[in-house]
C-alpha cells in the first residue's frame, strides 16, 4: 500500500486523497495514515508554504495574515526518487 | 487478592477510556507514567468472585518508537506485566485499527479485541462476520458498544479466559522471503542471548532498523559479538527500505483481512468533488475558470465596495472632516493645527481609509475561495503554465499570498528548494497588486471608469501577473538558468467555507490595512503637510513650497506617461514608505482646490487627469518600485544590497516603460 501510495503521488505530482483512496480500495484513513508514514521514514518531505514572519515582523501589520498556509505542499526525498527507480 | 492484570490498548478516540471507565466504574485512579507527565490510568474490577487489575494505556495508532505515547504503551506491553491484552477496534475505522492489530500479534501477545461502536458502524451499513474475523485473526473478536455497557460480560469472560487458559496465537504475519530470510539471520545470531522480549519480535525489530530498540541492544547484557553483528547489520542494510516492506505488508495483511470479513456500502466511485476537479482543474479549462471566478470577485468587490459601501464611508469620512474642521475654528485652535487636521489627517490619512469597504470585499471573498479548497486547484493548475515560464507552480502560491502583501509573498519563497526558483520568485513577486495599492486603483476606476470597475480591476491584477511571468521566463533565460525543482501538491477536498475562517481571513487584513493607515500612512502625510506648507512664506501647497519644488524637479520624468504634475510625481514618490500614501498624498494636495461639494479626490482627479493617463498612472502604480517594507525584506532574504537596488531599480523602470508605452500608443490610436 505505501509503495503504491509513494507511485500515485510520484505519477500525479499532486495528492488527493479521495482519488488514491479510490484507485487503491482503501479506507481515506488509511491513506493519511500512508502518508503520515512515508514522511516519517524520509520519503516524502513535508514543506511549510505560510511564510514564518514571527521573529522579524513582530510589528508588521500583515502579520497575522502572513502565517496561514494556502495550500500544502510536499517533496519526493531523494530516499524516495531512490525508491522509486530502484522499481 | 487480584488474579491477574489487563491492558487496555487502541486508536485515539476508539473508544478505549468509555471501555475503561465501564469496566472499572467508580473503582479506578489517576496517576502518571515514570518520568513523564502522560496520564496513567488504573483500576479494578470483579468477576466470578476475583478481582482483575486493568491499566488504561496511551491511545496510540502503532508501536514504534515514535512518539511519548507509543513508547509508553510498548514498553508496559513487551514488560510482561499485563496477562492479557485487550485491543480495543474502532468499528467505523476497522483496517485502520486493525494495524495496531498486526503488531501486538507481532509481539507474541495473548490479545483480545473488543470491536467497540459496532452500533455506530451498523448505522453506516457496515457490518461483521464475527466468526471468519475471529478465525482470520486467531483471536477471540468480542462486538461492543462501550458507552452502553454492552458485550462488556462477554469480552470480559473471553479475557479472563484468555488470561487463565489461552495460549499466544501464532503470529499471522510473513514477510517476503528477503526480510524474512534477515529475520531468520538475526534470529540466528541472538538465539543464544538473553533477550528482554521475544526473539522474533527483536530480529524483526533489528531488520526493520528500530532506533530505538536497537541502542537498547547495545546497552544491554548481550554479549559483544551480538553487539558487533547487530552493528554490522544496521550499517549494510541502512539503505534497503526493510522497513518500509515490513509496514506495507502489515497494511496488506490488515486489507487482507477486512476482506470477507467486513460487508460496506460500496464507496461512492466519483464524488461530486471529483466531477467538479474533473472541470477545475482540466490542463485546458483550468486557466480560463479561475480567470473567470477572478473576474467575478473584482466585479463584487467595485460593486459592492465601492459603488454601494464606498460613497457612504467617503461622505461619512468628509462629514466627520467637516466637523472636526468647524468644532477647531469654534475652538479657537491654531492655523496650523486647523490646516493639518483637515487637509493632512482628514484629506490624506481619511481618503485611504474611505477604501475600507473595498478591502473588505475583496478579501472576504479572496477568503471564502480559500478556505473552499478553490486556491489549492488554482496553484495546481498554474504548475504546468508556470513551468513554461521557467518556474514552479509552487511560486504561485508565493504570488497568491502577495496579493494580500508582498512581504509574506517574498518570505513564503524561501520554503523553494532550489536558488533559482527562490530567486526569480522574489524578484517577481512586487508584480503583484497587494492589498495596499487597492486604494490607488479604486479611486482612480470611480473617476473613471466607474461602468466598468469590475474589468478594469480584473485587468490590472492579471496585467500583474503577465508581467511576472514574463519577467520570470527572461531572468530564467538569463541571470538563474537551470531546472525548476518539482512538489507534490495536496488538493484538499472541497468543503462549505467556515464563516469564521473567511471572516478572520478578511479582519487581518482590514486590521493590517487599517494599521498601516494609522502607521506608516500618517507618518507620510504628516511629512508630506510639512514639507508642502513650509516656507511660510509662499502659498501652501503650491509649486513653490518645499514639497511642489521637489515634485517639479521630479515630474519630468513622468512627462512622456502623461502626468508630469508635480503632485502626481511627488504622490508616486510619497507611495515609497507605503503604497496607500500615494492616494493620501493626492487626497491632500488636491483638497478643495477644484471641488465644491462631493467626493473631493474623485472629482479633483477627474480634472487632473484623463482617462488615458489614469490608465497610465494606475500600470505605474501597479509595476513600479515596491513599498520600503518589500524591499527590507528582499534585502534580509538575499542577504545582498545588490539584489535590492536591482528590484528598485529595474521594477521602476518597467513601470516607467509601461506608463509611457500606454500613453502613448493611446495617444496615437487617438484615446484621451
């Protein structure tokens, strides 16, 4: 399953969930799960977008609109492009 | 005297504490675990005359190393001191739970499982064969629904019984025949030592590369060559990715499982959330969607924020000036003071302000967009454009936040991976119209252009985004050549946006708005007063002030755009400190020189300018060097005065290229 799970985010460049959950016949908890997984042993990087402005803002007035994170975006780890061409 | 110990383990939110709290009722304690300050539940009950220890474990989803929770829970379950193990399954959420499963049978524990919320489950038409889970397992499978106390008799008969009489289960699991043929060559090497837990569990956990238990190993008692082995094995193998074959097989055994063992209704193969994807996010509607759903979002904000909102908060602003401007002569205050408070604060702070409703709607519903899922689809579809363009579609999302300010916009760069991207990303990204040159284009499109604010607005902002990429293909092409590196997107599912999320959204940057308007835009203004009413000699707020002699050295650089005023000049200028004060500047220098009555700015412009050189004046506005905020930050984020100087430089003179490009091919095809 993660090994299909790294193959469909590695095909798609994108992870929607309710797609791998549905390709795979599995349960949409069982994908976060995968994914949680392939983060925790390196082969998906897990990036912050919401640009951190905490110490160097402190007084900006955008400050509180400046953290959020529109969309949340991950990295196939070098482990992982490793991985996949070894399939 | 107590027969015997049982552990209660499960997910977060199986319902593990409701099991806990009926099995035990009022006879139970809260302590902490050693060295930790995790709860650590404990308790007692009776049955058949002899009472039973139950301990409440952390609710963890494995038993790895991984966390406080998992450490806590594997270590009281590998010490033995537990007979029996109660594992305690989420109906609703079975293979998940299930995985949890798989490693206490890895183990060699004697386990029970309490399906607990089977009630909840049979509502959502998923149901069990108790009897072919069971076999599957090896295991006794006991349906709950704790809350209510029912099967409690049951499950705990079968623990009991499992306690006194049953025997560890074979462990169901086997792995491919290369992690096995390791397990079996760990298992070789440790045979002979005295080993804390059971064999197979620590030559699996040694293959997998558990940390955690193999520092345990080597500060244990085992004897040195078991110790070199065990090294020797973690170094040969550390890149064979054992550990991921050695989950992936345990989801698959769970999978294997649920099959046959568990009826649900057959999940919905398309959603309505993938029939909309199916047309957001297509490689060739993509683009002309989210191009069409920007332009409905400019429409509402000119006609809601301006049209309907604006004229009432501009009259209420004047009223209030009007006041404030009688009750100071009533008052007898000084000339000076008199003049400042109307033609500084109320004519240039007041006249940005007046933009509030505009700001408002626009990011009310730049907010219900995001928190719908919508902007995650928008960057996805940009990725392919932008790549074209020598970028990512991550920079998007950079440009995305930059319509909001272009300081976060820049920050949000930094998490692009490779310097290229980074570079080129910060470089466009004043491109963008931020919240703050709102004001200069609202006032400008109701002098105008007031029939057609929405198009207008929608022009400039993606006037903006032409010019970045654009901009991004030359710098690609020239100063940071190479690959842009690829992301993985996520594409949240498409949800009713909360209104308290799109109405925070929409508060931080009204506040922000409002705050810089206090700040910054009151700083500049009162600069501006000064410098445009000294010498007191000369006529305030003429040519032949401080200010309108600066403004006429300036101006002739803005003679070929078409508005060499020197107010116009001075204004673009004033918008250095912060972009607002562009429209606070002109609201000043232009009060109640040309009006009687109405909205003073709109109409003072209206006889300052045309309809073409407003156009020019607002692409300036839009392109031309950022606020100094933007080019701090620039400077901290390349850490290079050169790369700061070059932003100004260069984005001033693309403005400047623009300007007099519309200006005068207007002139000649004839436009005023």
């Amino acid at each position: 399953m993660l090994k299909d799970i790294l193959m469909i985010i590695e095909r798609d460049r994108m992870i929607l969930r309710s797609q791998i959950s549905r390709e795979l016949n599995i349960a949409d908890t069982l994908v976060d799960d995968g994914i949680q997984q392939l983060i925790r042993m390196g082969f998906i990087l897990e990036e912050e977008t919401g640009a951190d402005c905490v110490v160097a803002c402190s007084n900006c007035p955008f400050i509180k609109s400046c953290q959020k994170e529109i969309v949340k975006t991950y990295q196939i780890s070098q482990k992982g492009k490793d991985y996949l061409a070894q399939r | 005297m107590r027969k015997g110990t049982i552990a209660l383990v499960g997910n977060p939110n199986s319902g593990k504490t409701s099991l806990f709290n009926a099995l035990t009722g009022a006879n139970h304690y809260v302590g902490n675990w050693p060295g930790v300050t995790v709860e650590k539940k404990e308790g007692f009950f009776e049955f058949e005359g002899e009472e039973y220890h139950v301990v409440d474990l952390p609710g963890t989803y494995s038993l790895g190393a991984f966390s406080e929770d998992e450490v806590i829970a594997r270590n009281f379950i590998l010490s033995e001191e537990a007979e029996v193990i109660i594992d305690v399954v989420d109906a609703n959420n079975f293979e998940r739970n299930l995985y949890l499963t798989t490693q206490l049978l890895e183990m060699g524990q004697k386990v029970v499982i309490a399906l607990n919320m089977v009630d909840e489950a049979e509502k959502k038409d998923i149901f069990f064969d108790i009897e072919a889970l069971s076999k599957k397992l090896g295991i006794s499978v006991v349906p709950t629904v704790a809350t209510r106390g029912t099967g409690l008799e049951d499950l705990i008969r079968r623990a009991v019984f499992v306690l006194n009489e049953g025997e560890v289960v074979k462990n169901p699991l086997r792995y491919d025949e290369v992690i096995e043929h390791h397990i079996e060559h760990v298992e070789e090497f440790l045979k002979e030592e005295e080993l804390p837990f059971p064999l197979r569990w620590v030559a699996l956990k040694v293959v997998e590369g558990d940390q955690a238990l193999i520092e345990s190993l080597l500060e244990s008692e085992i004897s040195e060559q078991a110790k070199t082995e065990i090294r020797n094995f973690a170094r040969y193998h550390s890149s064979d990715n054992f550990e991921l074959e050695i989950i992936d097989t345990r989801y698959r055994l769970t999978h294997e499982i649920a099959k046959g063992t568990v009826s649900r209704p057959e999940v919905q193969k398309v959603t309505l959330s993938d029939k909309i994807d199916k047309f957001v996010t297509n490689k060739f509607f993509g683009i002309p969607i989210f191009a069409a759903i920007m332009f409905v979002v400019f429409q509402l904000t000119f006609v809601i924020g301006e049209d309907l909102l604006g004229g009432a908060v501009a009259s209420l602003v004047e009223h209030f000036g009007g006041w404030l401007e009688r009750f100071l002569t009533l008052v007898s205050a000084p000339a000076w003071l008199i003049s400042f408070m109307a033609d500084g604060v109320i004519n240039g702070v007041g006249a940005v302000v007046e933009f509030v409703p505009v700001i408002t709607v626009l990011y009310l519903l730049l907010g219900f967009l995001e928190d719908s899922g919508y902007m995650a689809r928008a960057a996805y579809i940009w990725d392919d454009l932008m790549r074209k363009f020598g970028l990512q579609g991550k920079a998007f999302v950079s440009m995305i936040i930059g319509f909001g300010c272009n300081v976060p916009g820049i920050m949000s760069a930094r998490t692009l991976d490779n310097k290229k991207d980074r570079m080129i990303t910060t470089l466009i990204n004043p491109f963008m119209s931020c919240g703050a040159k709102l004001p200069i284009y609202s006032v400008f499109i109701a002098a105008f252009f007031p029939e057609h604010g929405g198009i207008v607005l929608f022009s400039l902002y993606f006037l903006g985004i032409l010019i970045a990429m654009l901009m991004a293909k030359l710098f690609s092409k020239t100063l940071f050549k190479g690959e842009s590196s690829y992301f993985i997107m996520e594409l949240p599912p498409y949800r009713t946006p909360g209104a308290k999320n799109v109405l925070r959204n929409m508060w931080d940057n009204v506040y922000g708005f409002l705050k810089r308007a206090g700040t910054t835009v009151f700083a500049v203004v009162t600069l501006v007063w000064v410098l445009a009413v000294l010498p007191g000699s000369v006529e305030p707020y003429s040519q032949h002030s401080i200010l309108g002699q600066i403004g006429t050295f300036i101006a002739p650089i803005f003679r070929y755009a078409g508005f060499g005023g020197w107010q116009e000049a001075v204004a673009l200028f004033a918008g250095l400190p912060a972009k607002e004060a562009v429209v606070g500047t002109l609201g000043m220098l232009y009060a109640g020189q040309y009006v009687e009555e109405g909205s003073m700015l709109v109409n003072a412009l209206q006889q300052n300018f045309t309809s073409l050189t407003a156009l020019s004046y607002m692409v300036m506005t839009l392109l031309y060097t950022p606020c100094a905020a933007v080019l701090g930050t620039v400077k901290k984020e390349t850490n290079s005065f050169g790369w700061t100087i070059f932003l100004a430089l260069y984005t001033f003179a693309i403005g400047w290229l623009f300007a007099v490009a519309i200006f005068q091919i207007g002139s000649l095809l004839g436009f005023s």
